[in-house]
C-alpha cells in the first residue's frame, strides 16, 4: 500500500505539473499512458495465446492521441481505418488460416479502440485549452475528471470494505458491490462539486454535477469491463508496474470510459469549446 500510495502521489504531481504547464505536457502525459497501457494489453493477450498484430497496435494507440490533438476529432476515423489495414496486411501475409486472422484482428482493433480511441479524448479535452479564450477549459475539465474518478475509487472502496453486501457482478468481480458503487457516487458527487467551485468552466452547480454523474456511471462501467476482459483471460492484473496493485493499464481503467463522454458533455454544454 505505501508503494501504490508514492506512486500516486508521484504520477499526481506529474499530472498537475503538466496541467499548470501547457496542453502539450499533459500530451506527452496521455501518448506515454496510452503507449504503456497498449505494450501491457498486447503482451497479455499474446501471453494468453493470441497473436495480435502488436507493433501496428501499439503504433496506432500511440498515434491517435497525437492525432487528436494535432488535427483534432476528425483524424480519428482516418487513424482507426488505416490500422485495420495495416492490421489486415499483416494477417493476408501469414502463411495460412491457422493463423486465425479474424479473432487476432479483433483482438487487435479492441486493443486500438479501447486503450488508443478513447485515450485520445484526454488528448482532445487538452487541445480545447489551445483555443484563444479558452485557456484553462480543457484542463480544468481534465483536472476535474481525474479528481472525480479518483474519489469514485477511494469512496467505492472504503464504502464497499465497510458496508458491501450486493454484488455488482458476481461472475465479473465479487468484491465490487452496489454498496460501493453507491459509495462512490455520493464521493464523486461531493468532489466535483468541491472542486468545481474553484472552476471558471464547471462552476454551474447543474452543468458541475451532470459532470460528476456522467463519472460516478461511467468509471465504475470502465472498472467492470477491464476486469471482465481479466476475468475472460484468467489473469489478476495487466501489468506490474506497482507490485500487488497492478499496471499502467490497472490503473486508468476508470478513465476510459469517462473521457469521451466528458468531451462531448462539454461540447454541448459550452458549445463554444468546438
């Protein structure tokens, strides 16, 4: 616990630093998370006994990121349509059927789509801030969203240690309880709302806690799917990087989900950060 507490606090320190920077820093921020996260996904599922096309995964949720941000939402259909190819080549090279294209390619562009598409919104929400006028919008928005998920985690966990008694999903995770999703929720409701009084982008009580549901719903659904696609590959973590606790990939999980529907909150809400 104190190793997972310092490494934290250490990628907590980068985050913010990033964001009191520039967009670019919390960039460089989302392209290492996606990059780490793809090399962990692949490497498990290739561990596992599939062959997915790694190197043009691994590529492609690097660069959608980047692509977002440089270009914007309209380069990721653009980046999605040549990794398929990219990934389609690699398979019409095998030496046959045994190769198993068809599931090695979905296994594939899930590891694209789930790590790199809905990564690179973060990337989006940061470009938002390099608009003139809207300096802080995209980060603020980042910074609110990160607080809100963790809080959901931390609340989720202390309520569901404490007074868990239903299962969410029992053949999913049996430790995750209604209780804790509850829990969660009122955490995520409270610091949305704590934080967002210090925003000059969330700091309408409505727009602030339309935010903090979209969260308390969409973090816990984050946290599910990745340890349904553990519990579908018979491993406790995807990664290492803190002993006990998990990987990069362990870690962001709840982020996932969030990030997308967070832009497109914002673009209806302040339709002016298009």
């Amino acid at each position: 616990m104190p190793t997972a507490v310092a490494v934290g606090l250490l990628i907590a320190a980068a985050f913010i630093g990033a964001l009191l920077w520039k967009p670019i820093a919390v960039l460089a921020i989302v392209v290492l998370v996606c990059g780490l996260a793809a090399v962990e996904f692949f490497d498990k599922v290739t561990e596992r006994g599939y062959h997915p096309a790694t190197i043009v995964g691994i590529a492609a949720a690097v660069c959608t990121p980047l692509a977002a941000y440089w270009v914007g939402e309209g380069a990721l259909p653009l980046v999605l349509v040549l990794a398929l190819m990219a990934s389609g080549v690699t398979f019409v090279g095998a030496d046959g059927v045994a190769a198993s294209p068809m599931p090695n390619m979905a296994i594939t562009s899930l590891g694209i789509v789930w790590i790199g598409l809905m990564g690179s919104y973060a990337a989006l929400l940061a470009g938002v801030s390099n608009v003139p006028g809207l300096d802080n919008v995209g980060t603020d928005t980042l910074f609110i969203l990160a607080c809100g998920v963790v809080a959901n985690d931390v609340g989720a966990l202390f309520v569901g240690s404490a007074a868990g008694r239903t299962p969410l999903r029992q053949w999913i995770s049996p430790n995750k309880t209604l209780e804790g999703f509850l829990g969660g929720g009122l955490a995520t409701i409270v610091v949305v709302w704590i934080v967002s009084l210090q925003s000059d982008t969330w700091n309408d009580v409505g727009e602030a806690l339309l935010l903090a549901i979209v969260i308390a719903l969409l973090a816990p659904l984050g946290d599910l799917v990745e340890s349904m696609f553990k519990r579908n590959l018979d491993i406790k973590d995807f990664g290492t990087v803190v002993r006990g606790h998990g990987g990069v990939l362990d870690r962001f999980d709840g982020f996932l989900f969030v990030l997308p529907a967070a832009y497109y909150l914002l673009q209806v809400l302040e339709p002016f950060a298009s």
